[in-house]
C-alpha cells in the first residue's frame, strides 16, 4: 500500500466517518453507484482510492459504454 493511500486510510479513521469497507464491499458500491449516475464523483473516488480495474467491475456487471466513458480513471 502506498503512503498516500496509508495516509487517506489514517484520516477516515480519525474523522467521525470511519472507512471500514472491503476492497469487494468498494466494488459492489461502485457498481451501484455507476449503474445508477455513470458520472458519479462518489463511484470515482472509490475507484481511485481502491484502484480498481476494468476487469472487475466489468466482472460485476458494467456494461461496456460506462467503462469507456471511465478511460481516464482507470
């Protein structure tokens, strides 16, 4: 895990929302999130903050044209 990440993770435990989710828990929100608003800025963030890839959230069920419109993220 790199710093930057080490440190994001550090903050969300000290601030009032804590980040407990797993790396499935990030895809199965993402998904969600996705599905529902294709430019949602929530879903990007667990996107860069878990670095997921195409392949598993295609693996979950997003469909090609979001996964496209999400080029410069993942």
């Amino acid at each position: 895990m790199g710093k930057s990440k080490q440190r994001i993770i550090a903050k969300a435990k000290n601030d009032k929302n804590q980040l407990q989710i797993t790396r499935t828990q990030a895809i199965e929100m993402a998904y969600a999130k996705l599905s529902k608003n294709p430019s949602s800025t929530d879903a990007k963030k667990l996107i860069s903050l878990f670095g997921l890839s195409a392949e598993e959230l295609s693996e979950k069920g997003l469909t090609y044209e979001v996964l496209r419109a999400l080029d410069g993220i993942i």
